[in-house]
C-alpha cells in the first residue's frame, strides 16, 4: 500500500508519517525536507525558493516528477507532501488539517526545540513564523491551480480528512492507524 499524507502546516504530516513509518515499517519520503534540501544546495531559503517556483514551474516540477516516477515503481511507503495524493493516484488519501493559529504555534515550538528548519535562522517570533506560513499557503494554493488546475486543501480529494487542532500526536495517529487498518483489510 502507499499512502499518501497532505495537510496544511503544522498539521502533524511529519509526526503522523513517522509513527506510520515505524508501524508498517515502511519507507517515509517528505517532499518538504527535499525541497529543503534543493533549496539548501542553492544557498536558500525554503520561502525563496518557493518565490522562485512561482515564476518558474521547474522548481515544482523536480520534485513532482520524482514523486510520479516513484509511485509508478514502489510499493508500500507513505509519501508526505502537498500534492502527493495527486500524483500518486493510487494510494491511501490523508489530509491532517490544523488551524493557522495552532500550525504556527507548532512550528514555532518545532523551531525553538530543534532550529531544525531553514528557516529557523530568520523565523525569529511567532508572528513572523504565522505570516510565512500564510504565504506559503497562498503561494501554495496559486502555483497548483495554475500548474495543475486543482486546490490541494478540497477535502474531496482525500480517503482521510482528519482536523488535528485539539489532538495530541497520538490521539491523531490513533484515527489515522485506524482508517489504514481497514483499508488494509
């Protein structure tokens, strides 16, 4: 089974993959550590090369043609991104949503713990953290209608819309283990 992960920032994408990773014993792909990294290797941020997705498609088009190919010849891993679902048709749908207030929070938290992020080295207060994540999803939203004629954040797309504001990782990771074991069955 491959099953796809979506989800607004914040949501519990990377936690929710990683304990499902661990439980199917599975391969885990984030497509957001590999444009990380692509920004990385070009001395940017994720938010700048974001910005330069916007006016030209190949940026997107690295990493959704990889997704493409690698759902056309593996089975069984969890593929985390925003547009995994739609590349990879054929896979278990879950979209983990959580509330522009508490994904903000969370990622904040997340950047003072760890400075695991990029762009934790200029994302210095929680307000700052919330306005990038509104762009984001506003660049987000624009660039995949424009390329590919769809708005990722529709839960029609999606076997699994799961709303995580008020949960704990486990208590989220209980209903979505849940709706993998019956589609398993």
């Amino acid at each position: 089974m491959i099953i796809t992960i979506s989800g607004t920032p914040g949501s519990g994408k990377s936690t929710i993959g990683q304990m499902l990773a661990r439980r199917l014993r599975y391969r885990r792909v984030d497509i957001g550590q590999i444009r990380r990294r692509l920004a990385k290797k070009r001395g940017l941020t994720l938010e700048q090369y974001t910005a330069l997705s916007e006016t030209d498609p190949r940026y997107d088009r690295l990493v959704d043609d990889y997704q493409r190919r690698l759902g056309r010849r593996r089975k069984n891993y969890i593929m985390e991104g925003r547009l995994s679902f739609h590349f990879i048709p054929r896979s278990f749908k879950i979209f983990l949503y959580v509330s522009p207030t508490v994904g903000a929070q969370r990622v904040w938290r997340d950047i003072k713990l760890r400075r695991s992020r990029n762009e934790g080295r200029r994302l210095t207060s929680l307000s700052r953290v919330a306005a990038s994540l509104r762009r984001r999803m506003k660049s987000d939203r624009q660039r995949y209608q424009q390329y590919y004629g769809l708005n990722p954040f529709t839960r029609d797309h999606y076997d699994l819309y799961l709303d995580t504001s008020k949960l704990r990782p486990r208590q989220a990771f209980k209903v979505v283990w849940q709706a993998v074991q019956a589609k398993l069955r």
